[in-house]
C-alpha cells in the first residue's frame, strides 16, 4: 500500500496517525475549556462577585473570539504552515490560561478569556485541515469517528474535571484550578506538536491571499450577530436595546456576501468561498451541525445549573452526571465513523432522533422524580442520548467534508466550526435566558423553590429541543433528497 502524498511530501502510516493524535490532543482540551467552566460558574460568582452578565461573557466572551478568529486563521492555516500555527495558538492558550487562574478581578478574567478565544480559534481549524489532508476515503471516516469520541469524551467530562477542581480547591478560589490544569497539559500537547508533528508541505512560493477587507467585514457580522445573545442573561435589567444591533447584523452580512462575490469575480480567493455552499453534503451537513451545537451546550449548562443551585448537588457530583454521555458517544462516535461509508445520512438521522427522544425524557424525569434520586435519572437519559450523539457528530463531519477539495479541508472546517460557535452562543444565550427569566418571575410570585427550578429548567430544554427538531428536519430532508437522487451514502475519496 503507497502512502498517500499530503501536498508536497509522502508521510507513511504511522507518521499520519502520530500527526492524527497529537491533533486530537488540541481539538479535546480545546473543546474541554469550552465545557469545565460552566461548573465553576456559581463559584466565580461567589468569589469575583461577578453578576449574570459578566458570568454569561465568561462563557460566550470565549466562543465569541473563538469564532471570530477560526476562518482567517483556517484559510492562513490552508496557505502557510500549520505546524507554526499550532505553536502559537498553543503557547498563547498557556499563558492566557495562567492569566485567567491568576485573575483578581471578573474584568480581568474576562479579558484573559477573550484572548484565550482567539488561541483557541488559531490552532482548532489547523486541527480539521490536518485530518482532512492526511486521510482519504474508509480511513478518514475512522479518524473523523476517533476524532467524534475524543471530543465527545471531553466535552461531557469537563463538567466532571470542573468540579473536581472545585472540590480539592474550596468553593471560593476552586475554580482557578480549572484554568491551572490547562498549563501542564498545553505545555504537553505543545511538546508533541513541535516533536511528534510531522510537516505537511513544503514552502510555498505564492503569494498570501487573505482578503483584508473580507475579514474586517466578517468580524463586524459576527460580532453584531452574537452581541445581543451574549448580553441576554434573562435578567430583568437586559438592555431590550440591544437586538436592534441586528439590523447591523443585516447590513453587514450582506456587504460581506457582496464583497466576497465581487472579490472572487476578479479571480482572487475570498474569506469564505460561497461555491463550497452549492454541494449539497456541504450545506446541509454544515446546517445540521450548528443546529446541533445551538442545543446540546445548553443542555449540559442547564443540567449542570439545575443539579447544583436547584437540587443542591456538589459541582463534582453534578459534573459525574454526563459521564455516561461521555462513554456512551465515545463508543457510538468510533463505530459511527466506521459505518457513515456503508449508511450515510441515515446514521446521523436515526442519532439525531435519538438525542431529542432522550431530551424530552430528561426533561420529564428532572420534572418528576424526587431530588434524592433525580441525578441517577437524568444520568440514565444522559447515556442514551450519548449513543446517538456519537452517531451524529463524526459521521456528519466526514460527509460535510466528503466532497471538499483538501487544498480548502481547514477553512470548509474552520467554517463549520464557526457554524458551532455561534450556534453554542446563541443557544446557551436563549437556553439561559429562559432559565433566569423563569427564576427571576416565579421567585417574584412567591412560589417554593424547587418548582421554581423544575420549570426553569423546562423551558431551558424546550428551547434545546427545538433546535434538536430543526437538526433532525434538515436531516430528514437531506436524506430523502438524496434517496430520490439514488445516492445515500457519501462518495469515498
């Protein structure tokens, strides 16, 4: 067997899986930093006397400069090294983490946290772009399932690692443990990537292309889009102000669809090239997958919330209720990549539909059953929706990209990843918001605590389940769409 040629220089099998790993290794604490701090939320609270607002851009300050930065540094990944690029994101990402565990002040975490956004956003797409080089056809569908398992396994365990922070640190200086961590395993991952990762191309004589004036124009897009999500807490003093930045929103994203069409019709290569949206694998599965994220951030949020201000559980015991998730999407997520040649579409449906039947029926046990016991409950329906959760993320990621040309497989994956950004800001903001909101009106009303919570948290998952039905729609569609052409299963590189 001859090993495949990724650009310029042959890598055997083993260099390509070692590279494999060690890209793993930077897509999983990534998405890690995404999901352990939400557990350390009520303690940050506590400790920076921070209020919602503040707490939220914590949060959605990080996703919000993560994604800002995905599309030019996954198009500067596509032209120049990548290698390079991993250094610096992750040298970056280290010292902002001290920054943040360092943090006297809520103003100074957030910051740290806007710049640790855009570490993240500098090495992820380098990630996709890697794996979509250095794989083709079967093997790439089982590198895109270990890939769904390893980020699956770190998005559920974080809440897990977040409250174990909390519990060997004490609740009020814990959650500065959560970014310490982060230290150690940067230096770590960092060490791999400058030993371990292997070039993939030589340098190259072209000129940079990075289409300044598309770029200022996209940040402005992004940054009106996600604005007014990122300040709504579902507190009575949110600025009802704030959507008319939409508008903006608007007007911006339509400069930027014209420039991009005006820039690429004098045959230069714009930020985001629109054609990638005219394959139909491309389009709908990028659509299934930011409605996917805008649904299931929250649903940990809020569970996470619910267990440790409504029912009273410790953080680390209310983080170990998605480790069943965890496990249970590695598995689905690994089989999942083996299997998406042989069914397609169809995989991702039937594991979508399984995440929102699990969805509904955690809502209704977390409704039902007594504090004492609600967590085994909610665990339970945690596990199923890990199975299909499995199949939705990996399987989904191999037949977005199955069509794609590698010379673009990190921008065609930075944009997806931006797709999740912002479908994780804009759905924790509305699964938040209707959280609070709840909180803040029956607390006025004078109802007992408990119940407060339980409907709180009700229509926190009502909002996750419709974003779960909109996955499962376009999935549907897709599906059929692809039956009437007689092509359900993706083309094999």
């Amino acid at each position: 067997m001859t090993s495949p040629v990724t650009a310029s220089i042959p890598l055997s099998s083993s260099q390509r899986w070692r590279a494999f790993w060690v890209c793993v290794s930077v897509a999983a604490f990534t998405i890690l930093d995404l999901s352990k701090v939400n557990v350390g939320l009520p303690a940050i609270e506590t400790s920076l006397g921070a209020t919602s607002t503040q707490l939220q851009l914590v949060v959605s300050g990080y996703i919000l400069t993560f994604g800002l930065a995905l599309v030019p540094f996954g198009r500067l990944g596509d032209q120049r090294s990548r290698k390079a690029l991993f250094i610096i994101g992750l040298s970056l990402f280290t010292l902002t983490s001290a920054a943040c565990a360092l943090a006297p002040s809520i103003e100074v975490l957030m910051a740290a946290r806007l710049v640790q956004g855009i570490a993240a956003g500098i090495q992820m797409p380098q990630v996709m772009g890697t794996i979509q080089q250095l794989f083709t056809g079967k093997e790439r569908g089982r590198a895109f399932g270990l890939f769904g398992a390893t980020i699956g396994i770190a998005t559920a365990f974080g809440p897990t690692l977040g409250g174990l922070m909390i519990a060997i640190g004490g609740e009020t200086d814990g959650w500065r443990g959560i970014f310490w961590f982060n230290v150690p395993l940067c230096l770590l991952v960092l060490a791999g990537v400058i030993w371990l990762l292997p070039q993939t191309r030589t340098a190259s004589g072209k000129r940079l292309q990075l289409d300044p004036i598309g770029i200022v124009l996209f940040a402005f897009t992004v940054i009106s889009l996600m604005w007014p999500f990122l300040f709504t807490t579902g507190s009575p003093d949110d600025d009802p102000n704030r959507w008319w930045l939409l508008t903006a929103f608007v007007l911006f994203a339509t400069l930027f669809f014209w420039w991009e069409r005006r820039y690429a019709a004098f045959g230069r290569q714009p930020l985001i090239p629109f054609r990638m949206f005219r394959i139909p694998s491309y389009r709908n599965g990028t659509f299934v997958v930011v409605a996917y994220f805008t649904a299931i951030p929250p649903m940990f949020l809020l569970g996470t919330l619910f267990l440790q201000i409504g029912v009273g559980l410790e953080p680390v015991f209310a983080g170990m209720v998605s480790i069943g998730f965890a496990v249970a999407s590695a598995f689905s997520s690994y089989y999942g990549g083996l299997l998406v040649n042989r069914f397609g579409r169809q995989l991702v449906t039937i594991g979508l539909l399984t995440v929102l039947v699990s969805v509904v029926a955690l809502t209704i046990v977390a409704y039902t059953m007594p504090p004492e016991t609600v967590a085994y409950g909610m665990a339970a329906a945690l596990l199923v929706a890990g199975a299909g959760g499995g199949l939705v993320v990996s399987p989904n990621q191999t037949l977005t990209l199955s069509e794609i040309p590698v010379r673009e497989g990190g921008l065609a994956g930075s944009v997806g990843q931006l797709g999740q950004r912002v479908g994780t800001a804009v759905g924790t903001a509305i699964g938040l918001s209707l959280f609070y909101a709840t909180i803040y009106r029956e607390s006025d009303a004078g109802l007992e605590s408990l119940a407060v919570f339980h409907d709180a948290y009700a229509y926190g998952m009502a909002a996750v389940g419709l974003f779960l039905a909109i996955a499962t729609l376009i999935s549907v569609v897709d599906l059929i769409n692809l039956r009437r052409r007689g092509a359900v299963s993706p083309a094999s590189e």
